[in-house]
C-alpha cells in the first residue's frame, strides 16, 4: 500500500512544511500528487507508541510531530550509491581472473540540504530537525526504561513512489555546518508547544505553538532599535525554557543506509521488482 502520510502543500522555499489537518495527525493527500513527490523527509514508521517513544510529550522534538518527521524546507541534493560484490576466482596461467556474484548490498544515500532560521517558528523547527538526527543516532543506555535498544529503523520518502517510496533506512552520519559568515538569529524555546498524553497533535495550525520574533509584530517595532534590543536580546531571551543561536543560513547533512528485515528480504521478487510492483508498494530500491 502506498504511503498515506507524506506531506503536502506548496513548499515555498524557505517557508514551513505544511499544516496538519484538524482531526488527523496524517497528511491528507493522495499518493500521486506532485507536492508529495517534491518533499524530502525522514521520519519514524508509522504507529502511536513508536511516535510517543520518539518524540515524547514536551521537549525540543515537538515540532516534528505535525510534519511526521523532518521536511527539509529547501530542496536538497540526493546522493544515491549502489555497490555489487563480485569475489575473485584465482586461477593460473590466464590473462584475468574469474569473478563470481556474491551480493548486492544494502543502498546507501546521502542527503544534503539548507535550512534557514529568520524566525522563532523557522528556529524552533530548525533545532527540531538537528536534535532529531542526534536522538536516532544513540541508543538506550544507562538508566531508563528499555536499556540496550539501539536506535530505531526510520522511513525516508522523496520524488514519489519509483524513487524513495517508504525506505527503510538508519543513520550512520550526519552533519550539521555552522558556518562564520551569517548572521546568527536567537529563537526563544519559550514558545515550545508540550503535549500530554492524550494530544495528538498541536493546538495551532502549523507545527508548533510559535510566535515570530518580536521585531516582526509591527512595522513600527522593526523601527524601533530599543524595542528589539529590549525585547530580543533581554526579556525575550529569558524564559525558563532558555533559547539558542542558530545561523540564518545552514546545511544539515545525514547519511542512511536501507535496512531491510531478514523475512522481507526473503519475500522479495525480480520479477515484481522489474515491473515496478516492489518500489509501488515501498520499502525497496
């Protein structure tokens, strides 16, 4: 069955991913539609408890749950390797050796994309995103519940169902350029939404309970040079649940490799593969 959760809308560039819809924690879309075939976005597989384990109901991943994941906001570059093992059969008294098929192994791919922060809700998402790919890279150790579960198997969907159609991926490195020549914006963390139990969503269209920087209000605010000191870099930087700096401009990269499960690998077809049934369906390439 072919995704049913992957985002929609016009994905200005540099905007927000797209709204929830009110009563659905999903993306009301049909799978064929062009905007889901343009988006770019990780996230965990589907199901209550697997979303809960992940994002939890407060803290910095929040914003995330509306996009199901992270939606890079402008498109990025895709880079997509294949290998195939051969072992080499030595013989004697020829020009080449002989090689033999051993396997083709798992897909690997790279995703490199910019996010910009000109905003606290642009902020708080971009941190979002970033904390995100820090999360799924560890396991849990030390204290608390579920100790030596490793990170999870994620989905990672872009250009529609013949492409990257539901892939089941995991993390092995990611990036995050900070770079010297931009400026740097504050985001206020107070505006984070939290969530108890029972919610499913946020209490505001979009993806979080956010409000834009202060010097944005009003025009006559963005004039004011004490009002946006006063209100930007003191008071409004003071909340309990503090703030941080992020650039205007920055890359976040992230390297995945698929990770099929052993009974799906049996299950697998060339024939339905050649057709295109497999990748219709996801989780192949």
């Amino acid at each position: 069955m072919a995704d049913q959760s992957s985002p929609s809308g016009t994905g200005v560039p540099g905007g927000i991913p797209p709204a929830i819809t009110p009563n659905n924690n999903s993306f009301n879309v049909t799978p064929d539609t062009d905007a889901q075939g343009r988006r770019v976005r990780l996230r965990p597989k589907p199901g209550a408890i697997i979303s809960n384990n992940i994002y939890g109901g407060s803290g910095l991943l929040q914003p995330l749950r509306a996009t199901n994941g992270v939606v890079w906001p402008y498109q990025p570059t895709i880079t997509w390797e294949q290998s195939v093992d051969y072992s080499s059969i030595d013989m004697v008294h020829v020009n080449q050796e002989i090689y033999a098929y051993t396997k083709t192994p798992a897909a690997k791919f790279s995703i490199s994309g910019d996010f910009s922060v000109q905003n606290n809700q642009e902020g708080i998402y971009a941190l979002a995103a970033i904390h995100f790919m820090r999360v799924m890279t560890k396991m849990y150790f030390g204290t608390g519940p579920a100790l030596g579960t490793p990170p999870p198997v994620l989905l990672f969907d872009a250009y529609g169902q013949y492409m990257f159609n539901q892939l089941p991926v995991i993390i092995t490195q990611f990036s995050v350029g900070l770079p010297n020549d931009v400026d740097y914006v504050p985001v206020d963390m107070s505006y984070q939404q939290t969530y108890d139990n029972s919610q499913s969503q946020t209490n505001m269209q979009g993806f979080s309970k956010t409000q834009k920087t202060p010097q944005l209000l009003s025009q006559q605010a963005s004039f004011d040079a004490n009002f946006i000191a006063s209100s930007l870099f003191q008071s409004g930087l003071k909340g309990q649940s503090g703030y941080v700096w992020l650039p205007s401009v920055f890359n976040l990269s992230v390297s995945l490799t698929v990770q099929n499960t052993a009974t799906r690998l049996r299950a697998f077809n060339l024939d339905s593969f050649r057709t295109g049934e497999l990748m219709k369906q996801g989780r192949w390439i």
